[in-house]
C-alpha cells in the first residue's frame, strides 16, 4: 500500500516538478494553532509537513528547532495532544505528514503503541533521527506493519558503502543533510551538497530530498536543481513565530514561505 507521501512525489515526478517539505515543531505556538499553519502552507503549495515530535533534549536541532521544541512543550503539548492535533488535520486535509522524532519519546509511552497510535491518528512516516542503522530493524518492522514510512538519513560523512545499506532499508524518501552540523540556517547551500545527492543516487532510485541549512528563496531553487525535493524548517518556524499570532500575522508569515515554494516550484 502505497502512503500519501509515495503518492506525492510519483504526482510530482510525473510533472516534472520538484517537492517542497515545511518542517514544524507540533505545539509551537500550541497545538490549535499547529492545526492552523499546517492547512495555510497546504493553500501556499507546500507538498508536505514535517513535523517535529516535540522533544526536551533534541540533538540534530539546532538553537532555532530547540527553542520551538522547549515552546511547545511548555504550552502543554503531550503524545497525546500530538496525536489529536493530526486527526485534526485529517479532518480537513490529505496532505502527507511525516514525523520527525527521537526515540525516547516514543519508547517512554511503548514503542509499538506509539507507531500504532501514531497511524491511527492519519500520519505517513517517521524520520528517526536517533536510531542507528544497525539497531533499527525490530523499529522498522513496527513501521511496515503500520503501513509508514521508514524515512532514513544520509549525511556528508556518511561512507559509500554506509549510504548503500541504508537507501536499501528507505522508502517514501531519503533525507540529505546538506552539511555537517545541525539544523539552522545558513548564508549559502553547502559545496558539497549536489555531490552528496549524486551519491546517493548512484545507489538507489528513491526520491531525495536536501534539507539543513536551506532558508532563502534563492537557496531552496539552489536546492530544488539537485534534489528530487528540498526540505525548509528554521526559516519557517522563525517565520512563524516572530509575527504575530494573529489571522494578519499567520497570512505574513505564510507569504514568506510561499516565495521558497514558488522558486522550488520554478525550477
């Protein structure tokens, strides 16, 4: 069975377009206005949410993603809270969603109750940010059996031989971190990002998607010419949260992401 996510990109492939990945923190500002700025970047032409698992000790994140991480968790946000947050959003909304998690928070409640609760409430995916290849299979298998999307990481240290087991143990899409480092953005695409892709590539037919360090409308083009989709989070969660939490201050916020989703889309 195919997710939401297999199904946008082979959409977007077929058209000759390139996919456009927001990242946010579920919960900042809270978790009602979470439902809220997800359904306005569907209507700006995002393709597809990534959200962060709220988490207090977040090790891939940058100050940026920390801070949105600490915001959400002291407005209340639980698993729980989460977990109807995406039901809600499936209410009114087919757009695929991905988790991007660390294990403890999944563990803490059960790992396989997690997953499963995780599928009931309507998402596609999980990216796993703490689970080493080696270790993952038992977590994978949860997964499959949920019918999700096992989203794997490949960085600009990652060897040869490394990057082959895991494109073989990804689907839905493979996450390029554009550089070393955590999240955050940065004044110019990594050097060696579109060497990093073509690695990849050599490798495995599944779509790749470059993120980390991608915040500028001429950077996510920049992107878009060397990755199948382009993944954009710190900027977006700024965007957010310094305007105001108002209709007028959301609209603002969400013309600054679509200027990213028109240069990706005009590649």
């Amino acid at each position: 069975m195919k997710t939401r996510v297999d199904q946008k990109f082979a959409e977007l492939m077929k058209k000759g377009e390139k996919a456009f990945i927001a990242y946010l923190s579920a919960g900042d500002p809270n978790l009602a206005d979470t439902v809220d700025i997800v359904l306005r970047l569907e209507d700006a032409g995002v393709d597809l949410i990534e959200l962060g698992l709220p988490f207090s000790d977040p090790l891939a994140d940058g100050r940026v993603n920390q801070e949105a991480a600490t915001r959400a968790l002291d407005a209340g946000s639980t698993f729980d809270g989460v977990m109807d947050c995406i039901a809600q959003i499936r209410e009114r909304s087919e757009i695929p969603m991905i988790f991007y998690a660390y294990m403890n928070p999944l563990l803490s409640r059960g790992y396989e109750n997690s997953i499963t609760a995780a599928a009931q409430a309507g998402i596609d995916g999980f990216l796993l940010l703490d689970l080493p290849l080696e270790e993952a299979g038992p977590y994978r298998k949860s997964l499959t059996e949920n019918s999700l999307n096992a989203i794997q990481l490949v960085t600009p240290t990652t060897p040869d031989e490394r990057i082959g087991k895991i494109v073989k143990r990804a689907n839905g899409f493979i996450y390029c971190v554009s550089r070393e480092g955590v999240t955050g953005v940065q004044d110019k695409l990594a050097e060696g990002a579109g060497a990093l892709v073509q690695r990849i590539r050599d490798q495995s037919d599944a779509p790749v998607a470059l993120g980390f360090g991608i915040g500028t409308p001429e950077q996510a083009r920049g992107a878009a010419k060397l990755a199948d989709g382009v993944v954009v989070g710190s900027a977006i969660v700024n965007a957010f949260h310094n305007s105001p939490h108002t209709p007028e201050g959301r609209a603002a916020a969400t013309a600054i992401v679509k200027q990213m989703v028109d240069a990706v889309k005009t590649v």
